[in-house]
C-alpha cells in the first residue's frame, strides 16, 4: 500500500510516500512536517529511507527519520550528506511488496532517480514529471533542459502504456491514464 504522508500538509515540503508491505520504506521524507509521528501511526517499523533526489524539500525530514527509526538512507550519490548507501541506475530495489528498478533521470538535479516496477504497475517520478504535462524546474543548479527531455524521454520508453499510478514529488498522484501525464511531459519540455 502506499500512501502520502504530506498530503493535507500546509507547508512547503515534497511528498513523502510510505509503502507498506514486507518492507517499509519512505520514498522521499518532506521537510517540515513531523513525518516520524506520521510513520508511527501506520506501521511499527520502517526498514529504509529511499529517495529520489536530495533538494532540501525531499531530505529535510532525513536526519529525524533516520534517528527514530535508527535506519539508513538510500539514493544516487553517497557523497552528499545523509545518503548511506548507494542505488546504481538500473539497480533494482523492494518497495513494499514489489520490486522496483531504479531509474537516473537526471535534468532537474544530477541524483535524480525515478522508480518504475512493471509488475505493481506504480512510478515514483520524484520531480521528473507531474500531472498535466508539468516537469522539474531546470533553473535551480544541476538543472538542464536537454537533460531532462531526455530523462523524460528515457522513463516513457521504459514504462508501460498501461501504467496505473504516478507517484509525484509534488501534487497529487496520478491513477488515471498516468503515460498519457509523462507523454505530454515531453511534449511540453521541448515547447519552452
């Protein structure tokens, strides 16, 4: 199961996903908002923090989840602070009850990694793409257009068609028709 734990939240955070299964893990941890009291109250354990990118708005929570829950943080590049452990592109990682493979996207930041299992059907896509045919800010530093074109463009050749959930950085998630979302993603980055 899976579900958004800053969703209500009235402050500037990511989302901050909790899947549930045999084994829970964070995706992202928000910033902000107490997130560890938000663990608490649906599960007893967690057993990894994974995340998609390291903007302040995704880690800012980091350090009070990983001392509560006295885990490790999982992501693209162990050089920066908090990161632990390393996922490699292609890497596949459990979320939950499903396997993921992990996806380097970079474009929006450099550590940008989505998660796609073909078997839940599910994508986190971090800040790679949002609903409607939004996509990651390539003004902050490490952000570059052509460079997220083309890790837009590299997540829709990986996922299927028949894709049921997207799972956002920010906003809500999409479950309806969520290729159609990063299809016109593409289209969009390429017209500004």
């Amino acid at each position: 199961m899976i579900s958004n734990l800053a969703q209500g939240v009235q402050v500037f955070t990511s989302n901050a996903f909790l899947v549930t299964g045999d084994r829970s893990v964070l995706v992202d941890t928000g910033a902000n908002f107490d997130v560890v009291d938000a663990v608490r109250s649906r599960v007893d354990e967690l057993e990894a923090v994974v995340l998609t990118h390291t903007h302040p708005d995704h880690v800012g929570n980091l350090d009070a989840v990983t001392d509560a829950f006295g885990i490790d943080a999982w992501g693209y590049d162990t050089s920066i602070d908090g990161i632990d452990h390393a996922i490699a592109d292609e890497e596949t990682v459990q979320l939950g009850d499903h396997e993921y493979v992990a996806l380097h996207t970079p474009g929006h930041k450099n550590d940008h990694l989505c998660f796609y299992s073909e078997e839940a059907s599910v994508l986190f896509a971090g800040d790679l793409v949002f609903q409607n045919g939004s996509f990651g800010r390539t003004d902050l530093e490490e952000g570059d257009r052509g460079t997220l074109i083309e890790s837009i463009d590299r997540v829709l050749e990986r996922i299927d068609p028949e894709l049921e959930e997207m799972h956002t950085g920010h906003g809500p998630s999409v479950t309806a028709n969520p290729y159609d979302h990063v299809e016109l993603s593409s289209r969009m980055a390429r017209q500004m």
